[in-house]
C-alpha cells in the first residue's frame, strides 16, 4: 500500500469517529411531564415524544397514558390512577348553559387538584424532584396550572411547553405573542373572528376576566408548588415565559390567520396519522348507496347520560334519515331501547380512519380541537354541538368558515336537530367548502412530525443562546413601555405645553397691544 492510500484510509477512519460523535451529540436526554389526566390532550403531543424516540432520544415521560407497545429510547413512568382514565368521565348532564365565569372557575380548580395536589404527590414525580439526572430539555403542557413547570429550573434545562388547543388570553404574556381582543376571539368566548362592538366589547372583558382568574389560581399554585420544590424556586409566571419555544395545536386553516412571533409554531394536525383500513366487518356495514352520518361527542364524554328526550330526539331524527346509515359512538354496545335499522352503536371508534373513509357525508362532533381538525383534514362537514371549554369557539370559528353549522347541547330537540343535520348533510355548500379546506390543510413543505421534531431539536442544539436568538425584544418591557403610554403622555404633554405656551404668548400679545393702543389713545 502507497502512502497516499494509507493517508486515504487514516481520512476516512477519522470522518467516521467524527460523524459518530456527531451524532451521539445530538441524541438528548429529554424529560417530559404531562399531568393532566385528558387522553385527547396526550393524543396531540404522543406523535411528537414517538418521534423524537424514533429520532435516536432519551425520554423519560411521566404522564397518564403509558404505552401498551414499549418503544426504543422511550421510557414511561405512570403517574395516574384508576380515576384518572379521561374517557367516559363526563356526565351530560352537568353540559347546562351557564355563566363563563363559573365554567373558568372550575376550570383553573381542576387543575391545582389534579395537576398540583394529586400530581405533584405521586411517587413517582416525588422521586423525579428527588433526582439529580441530568436532562437537555423539558417538555411540558400549559394547561390550566404551570405546577410542573419548575423541574425546568430544577434541571437547568430549556423549557418547551406545548399547548393542545388554541392559544389562550392568558397565556399570551408569556409568549408576548400578539392578542388583540378586537379580532382575536377568547376560546371559550365562543365568538367569531368578525365581531360586532357589542361581541368586541364582551371579548375584551372576557380577556381581562380570564387574565384576573390566572393571576389568582396562579398565586394559588404557586403556593402549593413552593411546597415541594422550595422557597427558591422562581415564580411560575417567569418561568414559563422563560420558554424556550411553544407548541399551539392550531393552523391557520383550522382556526384563523394571525401574527405568531419565532418562538410561537403551530403544530396543528400532530396528532393526524395515516388512514387504516377499518375491521372486516364494520367496512362491510359501511358499504352502501346513500352514505354514512358518523357521531362521536369525543373520548371524555359519557353519551349514556344523555337526556331521554335528547337521544329520543336524536334517533327519530336518523330513522328518518334511512337509507342513510348512522355510525354512533356510544360507552357501551348496547342501548336500553331498540335502535333504528340504520343506527349502529360502536364503542371505541377509530375515528381518523371512520372519517376518511369515502362513504363518510357528514360528521356530528363536540367541536374539539382534534376532531375538528380531523374532519378538515378527511374533507368532511359537521354538526358542532360544543359542550366545554374551546369547544364554543372551535365551532364558532369553523362555522364562520362555512365548514358546518353549531347547534347548542341544551336546546337540542327534534325540530331543531333535524333542520340542522338535513342542511349540512344534503345542501352541497359545506361538502365543497370541508373538501377546499382539506386541500389547503394538507399542502404543507413537511409533515407536521417533522416540523415539531425540528423545532424541539433546535432549541435543544442551541440552548445556550435560543432565548437571545428567538425572543422578542417586546417580552422586556413594561406595561406601560410595551403600549407606548410614556410617549402618549410625553407627546400629549408637549402638546399641553405647546398649547399653553401660544395661549400665554397671545395673551401677552393681546395687552401689549391694548396697553399699545391706549397709549396711542392718549397721545391723541
């Protein structure tokens, strides 16, 4: 061998070291924390923690929801319990129409009970505060409290925290994303984006209504936060806008456009994955002349504690429909009555896979955020019957885009069931209108995996500097620098200045002229 050839072979060995140690590098140590028991939620973010796995990472997740399939790399820890399973846990009958304020209250209670009591006590997030792992990154969900999010300083790691709706009024602060209530509708305000004064102004006190309660249920937390991992820890507020990068479960598409800052990427359709063909025998029923209505009121919801007069008015509704078919999620396989000929009950519904099917006409839904986004996605119209949280304004926003129509829980009866579901379902307009969405939902340069796969590595390769690189320099100024209110003062007190500075000049003007002319008088 000549000494060039062995040059040659001494150059490759050394790239190859290289190009593994390269490689180990960006594989992380990543520890995420996901304490809410709402399976819906863990659905949106379980695509990305698979991928990142996939990806060559360390994760450690503590969640609800641990895999029945171990994967490489991907390590559960359950911190749940029996009452804790998100599905079939909602009783119909406590969706009433009722004030905002009393929805927001039990909403910010449930999570200091179970994300900050329960959560923070299991064992196994005792032993994490107990750890001295050492972790390249936290990836947690806001929510309703930021209880977890101290192990980020804890770890002395970036924090990414992702949101599984739209993003809320409350958590615009810490994003310093814009939130104008003039056009940006609260999500549970359930209005339009094209408001009139009087929505504008109900808007507006529905953003700083939602901003108080945060403040006082984020006190509330903190306390109890203090309590496990310190006096020291840092305020949950500044922490979580410390944030490295935030994750929102929306697209332009599926909810409206709007201004988002570097830090801020909508991940809109994680969750989605590839159309399955159904079991033999409900692609067989499935087959058919006339079409298949699907409803499902979503994974949370128990459907038994409809009221009688309800469901009565919902299957008289679909008898009349025959031939169309109706595939219906309900919690058992059975119902206490003899169902139409047309109707069939299913109890766990692969929904993805039911609404891309091509017999599928018309989907009847809660208006969720996934389910929504699940029908633009296969091109399907719905009914949106909202029950809680952003469900309201889901449905309202894809309303105003000519997706479907809303029809509220409590005023359901027949006439007003069947009206809705005969628009929907046989004037052509919202068909046309879910296919066009679709297509403008689906071109996109990478899949949505990929893009948030990216984002989250991003942060992590650059760590030491994504906070100086990606934040606006908006999020270091104060209430009053941030609506230029010293200026608006400094400019209106010029204008007093320069006002009464020609109000004096004139008045003096005016008795040098008098005195002028009077003396003028007396010379005469």
């Amino acid at each position: 061998m000549n000494f060039f050839g062995f040059q040659m072979i001494i150059f490759c060995l050394v790239l190859f070291i290289e190009t593994c140690v390269s490689v180990a590098s960006d594989h992380f140590n990543i520890l995420a924390l996901f304490p809410y028991a709402g399976k819906s939620h863990f659905d949106v973010v379980e695509p990305l923690l698979d991928e990142l796995a996939l990806r060559g990472h360390n994760l450690s997740v503590y969640s609800h929801f641990p895999k029945k399939e171990s994967l490489v790399n991907y390590h559960d820890f359950y911190i749940g319990s029996k009452s804790s399973k998100g599905i079939n846990v909602i009783d119909l009958n406590s969706v009433k129409e009722s004030y905002q304020l009393v929805k927001m209250i039990g909403f910010f209670e449930l999570g200091l009970e179970q994300v900050c009591r329960r959560g923070l006590l299991h064992p196994h997030i005792q032993n994490l505060l107990k750890s001295t792992d050492e972790y390249d990154l936290v990836i947690s969900e806001m929510f309703h409290t930021d209880c977890f999010v101290p192990f980020a300083e804890k770890f002395q790691a970036p924090l990414v925290l992702v949101r599984t709706s739209a993003m809320a009024a409350w958590l615009s602060a810490r994003t310093a994303n814009p939130h104008n209530p003039s056009y940006v509708p609260g999500t549970t305000s359930g209005l339009p984006t094209r408001m009139s004064f009087a929505q504008r102004l109900a808007n507006t006190l529905d953003f700083v209504l939602y901003n108080v309660l945060y403040q006082i249920y984020n006190a509330k937390g903190e306390r109890l936060a203090r309590q496990y991992f310190g006096e020291a820890m840092s305020p949950l507020q500044s922490t979580a806008a410390r944030a490295s990068l935030f994750l929102i479960n929306s697209h332009f598409v599926s909810q409206y456009a709007k201004p988002t800052l570097p830090n801020v990427k909508e991940i809109g359709g994680l969750h989605l994955k590839d159309a399955k063909p159904l079991h033999k025998d409900l692609e067989s029923w499935m087959n058919g002349e006339y079409g298949v209505v699907y409803m499902n009121l979503g994974s949370m919801i128990k459907p038994s504690t409809m009221d009688k007069d309800k469901r009565d008015a919902f299957l008289r509704v679909f008898a009349e429909l025959h031939p169309v078919k109706v595939l219906l999620r309900w919690d058992s396989s059975e119902m206490e009555i003899v169902l139409p000929q047309n109707v069939k009950l299913i109890e766990w519904a692969p929904q993805n896979d039911i609404l891309h099917h091509p017999n599928v006409k018309l989907f009847i839904g809660h208006a969720g955020m996934l389910g929504i986004i699940e029908a633009i996605h296969a091109g399907i119209p719905m009914v949106m019957i909202p029950m809680f949280g952003d469900q309201e304004s889901n449905a309202m926003i894809s309303q105003e885009k000519g997706l479907g129509l809303v029809l509220q829980y409590y005023d359901i009866n027949y006439d007003s069931l069947n009206l809705t579901i005969r628009e929907v379902l046989f004037k052509k307009k919202y068909s046309d209108t879910a296919k066009i969405l679709s297509q403008a939902f689906r071109d996109r340069p990478m899949t949505v995996r990929e893009e948030a796969a990216f984002w989250v590595e991003y942060v992590a390769r650059h760590r030491q500097t994504i906070n100086s690189l990606m934040h606006t320099p908006s999020r270091d100024l104060y209430f009053h620098q941030y609506f230029l209110l010293d200026v608006l003062a400094f400019l209106a007190s010029f204008l007093v200045m320069t006002l009464w500075l020609i109000s004096m000049a004139a008045t003096k003007i005016h008795r040098l002229f008098g005195t002028l002319q009077r003396k003028h008088l007396k010379t005469q």
